[in-house]
C-alpha cells in the first residue's frame, strides 16, 4: 500500500522560515584606530572630572571646590594690593599645598568616578575588545586625571600671576615664580594622580575608593606634619628633613624647597641639603613610576 501524499504546509507555517531584509549593513567608513580611540577616552575621562557631559548634579562638587581653590588665590592679590607691598605673602607653590586638603577631596572625587566605575560595571571588556590596548587605556586614564589635577591646581597660580601684573609687582620675579609654580603644580598632578589612580584601580566600590584615596594622601600629610612639629620642639633639624619623604604632600613641599625657589612648611627652616634632595627626586621618580606600573599590571587582569 503506498503511502499518503503530505499535505502542504500552511502558508503562515512557511513564513515562519524567511529570512527577512532588516535592513542591517557593515560599516564602510575610515577605521580611526588606537590613537583615536586613546585621545576620545583622554577627552571624556578630562572632561568628566569637571562634570561636564554629565548631569548638573555631578557638576556641583568639582565646581565648588573650584571655586574654593581659586578665591584665596583672588583674596592674597587683594591683600597685596590694598597693603602696596612688592611680593605676594603667599609663594605659588607654597599656596598650591596649602590647600592640599581640598586637592584630596578632588582627587577622590575624580579618581573612582574615572576607574572605579568601569570596573563596578564591567565595561573595561568593551574597551579592551579593539582597537585598543591594556596600556592605552591606562594611559588616557592616568593622563586625563593628571591634567584634570593641573588644571584644578593651575588655575589658582594664574590668577595670583595675573593679580600680580595688575597690582604692578615686579615682572620679571612674578614670571619666574609663576613658572616655578606651574612646574610644581605638573609634578604634583603626575604623582598625586599615580597614587589615586593606583588606589582606584583596586577596587570597583566607588565608596571604597574614595575613603582610601583621603586616607592615602590626606591623613599621612598631617602625620607628617605633626611629627616634624615634635622634632622641631627637640631641635632635631635632620629628622624633619628625613620625615618629609613620609607623605607624597611632604615629599613636593621638600622638593619645591630644594628646587623650584619656594618656602616649605618644615619647622625651623630645616631644608633637605643636596643629598637629601637628590633622594627627594628618587623618591618622586620611584613612587610615580611605581604606581604606574602598578596601574598596568591591574589592568592585565581586567581585560577580557
């Protein structure tokens, strides 16, 4: 007996099959790369240190404290204008640290808000897929918050310059001292942004980063600072002078000291003599350095 014919499969049935045209289609554009790529995550991580591109809630914090660094800035020009002296009371770089617990607060602000974050949501496998590389991103990251720190250290130095000409001091020691200032302010960002970065990196909790990050850079200031007052009571000159590489805010006060004509807060004048400040500039080298390849060797592990 020969088997039934099979019926024809309905019509919405063989529909279900058909590959429809949605419309799909390859990018045909230029293909832009890594340096691209490096510099668009460089200008979003800058620009997102300011709050800028985010909502007007992120804006608040990075404009206040802004704002809190610069007004002293306007206030010494003030100063020297109203009393007619011929120099500023406040050296550029002597004012950059003493300020530094603000800079603290910016840079916990802005740090885990960069790195942190990325991690908590696990987008760095987005960045890593291509073009770009493990040492470019960390590379845009740590460039974008060193520059965001600049700015925000910068700014205020600019204003005490610019106050000066107005005020007519003289030019050309105001222009060395500003340019001795802005150096500062670029060693400052490129150490202190090592460290917060480093700090940021090991963690996904933004909570977590920034108390670390004001623990690390803020309480060990002040520690320092209090054991040097004790030397200081005990005239032990050469102890204050070794206790400085005891905190990164320290460590730049003695090397502005030594190298960039400013004043330090160390008690009894006590300056790092030339071997001391040589050892300074090691240490600068070696902690930056070391935070850095520290930074890259986290990043090995959170890729892909």
């Amino acid at each position: 007996m020969s088997p039934e014919p099979t019926a024809p499969a309905p019509a919405a049935q063989r529909g279900q099959d058909v590959i429809h045209d949605i419309g799909y289609r390859g990018y045909e554009g230029p293909r832009l790369g890594r340096s691209y790529a490096r510099r668009s995550l460089f200008i979003q991580t800058l620009r997102g240190a300011y709050g800028l591109g985010r909502s007007a809630k992120s804006k608040v914090l990075p404009m206040l404290l802004f704002a809190v660094v610069c007004l002293p800035a306007a206030i010494v020009v003030a100063v020297a204008a109203v009393a007619k002296t011929d120099h500023l009371q406040v050296g550029y770089a002597e004012y950059v640290l003493m300020l530094q617990p603000v800079l603290g607060i910016y840079l916990a602000a802005v740090a885990p808000q960069a790195i942190s974050l990325d991690l908590r949501f696990k987008t760095t496998p987005l960045y890593f897929s291509r073009p770009i590389k493990h040492s470019d991103y960390v590379t845009a990251k740590y460039a974008a918050i060193s520059g965001a720190l600049f700015l925000f250290t910068a700014a205020p130095v600019l204003i005490m310059y610019i106050g000066s000409l107005l005020v007519k001091l003289d030019i050309s020691e105001q222009t060395e001292g500003a340019a001795q200032g802005l150096v500062f302010c670029a060693l400052f960002a490129l150490l202190h942004a090592a460290i917060a970065s480093c700090i940021a990196a090991l963690t996904p909790r933004r909570g977590f980063g920034i108390a670390a990050i004001i623990v690390v850079i803020t309480v060990p200031f002040f520690l320092i600072n209090a054991l040097q007052e004790i030397a200081g009571a005990s005239d032990n000159r050469s102890a204050i002078a070794w206790l400085g590489l005891g905190s990164p805010g320290t460590l730049m006060d003695g090397i502005q000291d030594k190298f960039l004509g400013g004043a330090s807060g160390f008690p009894l004048d006590a300056t790092p003599d030339a071997a001391q400040g040589v050892i300074y500039l090691l240490v600068f080298v070696a902690l930056s350095a070391g935070a850095y390849a520290l930074l890259l060797r986290r990043y090995r592990k959170a890729g892909l």
